[in-house]
C-alpha cells in the first residue's frame, strides 16, 4: 500500500549526481528507449507480479503482453526472487523486459549517513545482478519505490547514490514511482514523480509510474489500441501502470466491475484464473531495453 510521508527540502547531492549522469549518457554512453518519453505513436500492455507466473504460462501470457517485469531482487514482501535465471526463457518466448529493484522503505534511510552508504551498495547490488542475469549495458532498472507523495530528502540522497552506482556498472536509471496527486495544503498536491522531477536538473531517469484510480484508469482492461502512458497523469512518463491486483478499493470504486470478483485482476487467456497481475502500457515493447 502506499505511505504517505511529508514535505522535505531539494538535495543538491541528488541534483550533481543526476547532472554527471546525463553527460555520461551525452559522451557516449548507451541510450535508453525508455529515456525518450513522448513523441511515440504507439502503446503496447505489459504485465508485472511478484511471484514468477510459471513457464507454462508464458505462451499464455504472451497472446496479451507484449513485455513482462522482471525482478532483480526479492519483490516486496518476499525472501527470495523466483524470477531469477528466466531471461533467456521470457525472451524466447517473444517478451521485452521492465527490470526492477527493489527500493527501501523512507524508515529505512533515517539519516544521510545511512541514505549515502545504502545507495551505492544497493545501486552495485543492481548493476551485479543485471549483469549475472544476463542484460547487457545500457539496460534500464528501476528502482521500486512504494511510498506515495513526497519523499523525504534521505530518500532523494539514497537515489542519486543509487543512480550514480547504477551508472558506474554499465546500466542505466529509473524509477517506479507514484503518480497519484496527494494534497498537501489548499489547491496545493504533488506526485511522487513530479516530486523527484522537481529534484533532477536533467531528464535522464527514465519513469514508470502508477496510478490505478478510476479515472483515469481503465480498470483492469486490455485495449487493443493502449492510450499512451502521458494519459496517467503524467505526461513524461514512459510507463503507465493502471491497474493492480489486488484492487485498491479507494481508488478503484468507478471501474470496480472490471475487476473479478475476488478483487484482482487477470489476464483474458487466464480462463481458469491462475495468475493475478497488474498491468502496464508502455511507448516500447521493451521497456528496459532488456532483450539485446
């Protein structure tokens, strides 16, 4: 569920760290298609949950999804991580990739100190794992970051320590991140993608939002035309995903008939209701870059 956590101050290591990212990119560095938000004409449905659906689902799947999430990392909630060694076998099945990593909770960064020796670590555990699963340089991960509204200034220092790290070992940055309005005073809201926006002098983190209420999500629907993830709310993101299992009941009132019965969501092929997923549009079919 989504935390939200107060107003904090701009973090001028996050804005120097991200300023040195974008030139490494500028001189030479591999690009994402992820970093190139608007301007696509075409969406495509990918799917991400925790828990790896099984090999036998894949063929399944893919008559929907045109790019799966792929974990580095134990999900939240989880020890271990059952996505790992399945590249190869999503990838011949015809996937594109959105990697992701698990972020800490803002409890977990109570002091800069912490926040500036957690974010290297976690952003070298990343690149590492990347590379044992076999993605290749310029590959986009994303940091999964499951707080709402706007992050603590720790947290903005513990992700330019990630972005730098991330960078250092070949692969490039972004974030999964709240793109629901919070209000924080009259006529006054933020998003948490606005809010890290705000934080970076460039445009080079590539951004996964989500935001499943109703409007201006579907519900758990599968378009065959997927209107363009700018469509969130936010218009620079790259990622839009719209609807989550379980559904969120707060948010999801208007297009709750879109949702089975027991509250989740599930892809039209998953006739016997196997695999509960959230679903994402994004303006490629891989998101990560993560087939090459």
């Amino acid at each position: 569920m989504i935390k939200f956590i107060p107003k904090s101050a701009s973090t001028a290591l996050f804005s120097l760290i991200l300023a040195a990212i974008a030139l490494l990119f500028a001189l030479g560095a591999q690009s994402s298609p992820s970093a190139d938000f608007p301007g696509s004409e075409k969406s495509y449905l990918g799917f991400d949950r925790n828990i790896y659906p099984g090999d036998g689902a894949l063929p399944i799947l893919r008559k929907t999804f045109a790019f799966s999430g792929y974990w580095l990392s134990p999900p939240p909630g989880e020890k271990n991580n059952t996505w790992s060694g399945k590249r190869e076998l999503l990838r011949s099945q015809g996937f594109g990739f959105v990697v992701l990593y698990r972020g800490p909770d803002s409890s977990e960064l109570k002091t800069q100190a912490v926040a500036k020796s957690k974010g290297p670590r976690d952003g070298d555990d990343a690149a590492a794992s990347a590379k044992a699963e076999g993605f290749s340089s310029g590959t986009v991960v994303f940091l999964d970051i499951e707080e709402g509204g706007r992050l603590p200034e720790t947290y903005h220092t513990y992700l330019a320590a990630w972005s730098e790290a991330l960078v250092r070992g070949g692969f490039h940055p972004g974030v999964y991140c709240s793109g629901i309005p919070v209000k924080e005073g009259p006529k006054i809201s933020i998003t948490t993608a606005d809010d890290i926006r705000h934080h970076s002098p460039t445009r080079d983190i590539a951004v996964w939002v989500y935001n499943d209420a109703c409007p201006p999500s579907p519900g758990c629907a599968f378009p065959h035309d997927p209107p363009l993830p700018g469509k969130s709310g936010i218009h620079y993101a790259s990622i839009w995903q719209f609807a989550q299992s379980p559904r969120r009941k707060g948010f999801t009132s208007r297009c709750a008939r879109t949702y089975l019965r027991d509250g989740n969501c599930y892809a039209p092929g998953d006739t016997v209701h196997s695999w509960f997923l959230d679903v994402n549009i994004a303006t490629s079919p891989d998101p990560s870059g993560g087939t090459k």
